[in-house]
C-alpha cells in the first residue's frame, strides 16, 4: 500500500461502498413482507443513510487533500475541471433513456431525457469540484476556508428554509428535492464539510467522537425531516473519527480490497448498471424486482461483490501498470458511447 496514502480514508472509503451496495440490492430485490414492519430495518436505513453524505463527504476531504497543498498551476486547474467535466459525462450515461440522441431530442417534449437535468450524487460532486476548484485558484489560500464555510452556512439554510413554489427546471434542478434526488444546495454541504475536515480533522479526536454522538441524539430526538441531516452530519463524522482511531493500519489479506476500493468511481456505476440496468441491457430489478427471499439476496449479494471488486482490482492494476493504455481504453470507451448516441436513429 502506498505510504502517501492515508489508509483511514480507504477504510471509510471500503465501508460505504460495502454499506452502498448492500442497500441498494435491499431496497430494489427484498421482498416486501421480510422488511416491512421488522425491528431490524429501521437499523438498516439507519445505516444506509450515511452512504450518499458519506460519498460526498470523502470527496470534499479527498479533493482538498490533493489539492490545497500543492502551489497553483494551469495543470493542476484543468485536472480538476476535467476530473468535474468526467462526473457530468458519467452521470448522464446513467440517465439516458434512450441509447440514440435523435430519440432522446425529439421525445423532450414528451418527457424523455427529463431527468438528464436532475442532480444525482456524481452530478453533485461534479459541481462541488467546479465550485471549490474556482474558488481555491480566484482567492487567497487564506480566503478559500473562508468561501468554503460560506457555502456551508449557505447549505444550512436551505435546510432551514428549502424552496416552496414553482421553480424552473434549469435552477430547481440544483435546489429542489422533488425536481432532483441530491441537489447542489443543500447536498454540497458533505462535501465541503470533508473539505474542512481534512484541514481541521486531520487527526483523532475524542471530541470528534462525542459531538457525531450529539448530533445523532439530536436527530432521534427531534423527529422532524430536517432534523435527519443533522443525525446524518453525526453518522459521518461518527465513521470519519472511528476510522482514524482504528482503520489506520495496513490491511494485511484485505489489501486486494482496499486497492480495488480505489476504483470507487467503477464500484459506483458498475453495480447501478447491474441492479437498476442501462440503455444497454436491463438490470437485476426488472428481472426479480421485489421477490426474493433473504437467502437469495444474501447470495445475490456476496456474488455481486466479487464481481464489481474482482473487476475494480484488475482495472486498479492495469491504471497503475500501464497508465496510457488505461486511458485509452477509457477514453475509447466514451467515445464508442458518444458515436452511438450520434448515429444511432431510434
């Protein structure tokens, strides 16, 4: 494992994923009258609920981590912007209704392609980077926490007071929870969270600890939906801390997991493509859908994490054993996708 590393964050990094995947199959297989009613599945979507702050949290901190520290430069600028560009492109392949751009332009009106414009999780974090990266390279070092804990008080009060009435859809789409499932205001508030816990968080603390278990107290006491992003904030400060007190050491047998963790982009998209399906090919939920028994997702389960992590582990060691080559095939990649959606009539 590399020593540059900091190996708390990718154990964080593997329990999301892990927590990721296995709500996801919960949510889209599980029969109904296994959960429904149960003690134990308020516990799960208890736990589920940190995978997207979580995401968004690990961003922020990773972003800052590889950025704050270096001096400014043009390369640096663009890595960033393209790596922004990169999520925006990848979130609208998993949005495309249709795998034909003429379909798509002349069914808009009819509402296809209507949710291209939503703000999903990758979306999100796109605009997150573009927001964070203008602001580190237009102000002084010392004003970017500054501007960073602006965006945070703004996130805050679009909780307090989220938007009511009609909104257009280009600007709701950022704001609005029923035009988008993470929109950038107030769902950023995790990323630029991360991004001052890797300036202030750097290192363990109990008072970490303490104030995550107030914050959850608090959102189990005060029942009302708003009161869930503040138990949210706890959940993940609650992991953060608990990962840097005990998940900072080598993983011994578990390291092909933790490299393949690395791959978390992959992680993300290959086991959306295989539960909910593509404009390629339909996924696990149109086949199944809600029907099977939990000795079936169990093993639907363990089988599809060594699929999507198998598959993460060689693409790790292909980017780090022949970086042109993984580009190209990347690159190859989205340009097959883009020729297809251009020339394809129906």
């Amino acid at each position: 494992m590399d020593k540059k590393r900091l190996l708390f964050v990718d154990t964080f990094k593997v329990i999301i994923i892990l927590l990721m995947i296995q709500g996801h199959l919960l949510r889209a297989l599980l029969a109904p009258p296994y959960y429904a009613g149960s003690r134990w599945f308020p516990l799960h979507e208890f736990l589920h609920g940190i995978v997207a702050p979580g995401f968004l949290f690990l961003s922020g901190f990773l972003f800052a981590y590889t950025l704050v520290e270096k001096p400014k430069s043009p390369d640096l600028f663009f890595n960033k912007i393209s790596s922004a560009f990169g999520l925006f492109a990848v979130n609208a392949f998993l949005h495309l209704p249709y795998f034909s751009y003429r379909k798509i332009s002349l069914l808009w009106e009819r509402g296809a392609g209507q949710n291209l414009l939503q703000m999903d999780v990758l979306a999100t974090i796109g605009f997150s980077i573009l927001t964070a990266t203008v602001f580190f390279f237009l102000f002084p070092k010392r004003w970017f926490w500054w501007s960073v804990g602006g965006i945070l008080l703004v996130n805050f009060l679009f909780w307090l007071f989220p938007p009511t009435g009609f909104l257009h859809p280009l600007f709701g789409t950022f704001v609005s929870p029923v035009l988008s499932p993470f929109p950038f205001f107030p769902w950023s508030f995790y990323f630029f969270l991360g991004i001052l816990a890797s300036r202030f968080l750097r290192k363990f603390s109990l008072w970490t600890l303490a104030a995550a278990l107030v914050l959850m107290a608090l959102s189990v006491y005060f029942p009302e939906a708003k009161w869930d992003r503040v138990g949210d904030i706890g959940k993940v400060l609650f992991l953060y801390g608990l990962c840097q007190r005990f998940g900072d050491r080598e993983p011994g047998s578990f390291k092909p997991l933790f490299l393949a963790s690395q791959e978390s982009l992959f992680l993300y998209v290959s086991h959306l493509m295989i539960v909910y399906g593509s404009v390629f090919k339909k996924g696990l939920v149109y086949w199944w859908g809600s029907s099977v028994t939990p000795v079936t997702l169990f093993c639907i389960r363990i089988a599809l994490y060594l699929f999507v992590y198998t598959a993460s582990f060689w693409i790790f060691r292909l980017r780090k054993a022949s970086p042109p080559l993984f580009v190209l095939c990347k690159n190859l990649f989205f340009l097959t996708v883009l020729y297809g959606l251009a020339t394809r009539p129906w």
